[in-house]
C-alpha cells in the first residue's frame, strides 16, 4: 500500500513510515540534536505528538484527512540518541470520523500513548482558504 497524505512531511521530526496497511502504520523517529530541550539531551514532546500524529493520519491514508482532536499521554522521557516507533491502528470509523489509537515505544517500552479522532473533508482544508 502506498501514502496518500501528508506526502511531504519531513522524515526528520515526522519520522520515517516504515510499514502502511488498512487502517494501520508503522512510523521509526530518531532524537536528534534539533529536538532536544536541554543539557541532558530531554526530547521536547511535542516530537514525539508529532510522530504520533503522522502515524495516525498515515493509518487513515485519506489526502483530505486532518487532525479533529487528541487525547494523549507521555508515560516517560526521550532522550536525544533515542530510536522510537510508533505505531497507529484504526479503532473505529463512522462516515467522515475516524478513532486511531497510536503507541510509541522506545526499545519496546511505551513512552507515549493517544487516540487521534480524524476527520476526512471532502476536499482539502485550506481549499478555498485565502493567502496570507
């Protein structure tokens, strides 16, 4: 199966798709030095939100779909060197709406947890939207 959306995410703070299938999507991102916080080497979250939220719109795999709303949870630190994966599947759907739960992992322990609720327009979101 190929992408259908989000076709020019940048690998480098989306992550890289490592696996897509109906409804599901594998996503590896590294820690790199641009995503650290402080001296310690802490990971700003909002890298690891972001690879959950490519991997839950890669599992819905509509070029229309966008993010609706998330419940998320960061269960420990990443640090800068990390290797994370997450992974997105398709807990639910009804017309445009579509319920992805996400996981990310760190050497096989959960560093974050999240139900993405997806929507897919019926034409892209900033169709019709004037230039700034």
């Amino acid at each position: 199966m190929e992408p259908r959306t989000h076709l020019a995410a940048d690998p480098r703070f989306c992550g890289t798709l490592v696996e897509l299938g109906e409804g599901s999507a594998r996503v590896t991102l590294e820690a790199t030095d641009s995503m650290i916080v402080d001296a310690q080497g802490l990971v700003h979250g909002g890298f690891v939100f972001g690879l959950a939220d490519y991997a839950a719109m890669l599992a819905v795999n509509d070029p229309n779909v966008v993010l609706g709303a998330a419940q998320a949870r960061f269960l420990k630190p990443v640090r800068l060197g990390d290797h994370l994966i997450a992974i997105a599947r398709a807990v639910g759907a009804g017309g445009r709406k579509h319920e992805v739960r996400v996981e990310a992992t760190v050497n096989s322990e959960r560093v974050f947890e999240g139900t993405f609720t997806c929507f897919v327009l019926e034409r892209h979101v900033l169709e019709g939207v004037g230039s700034k």
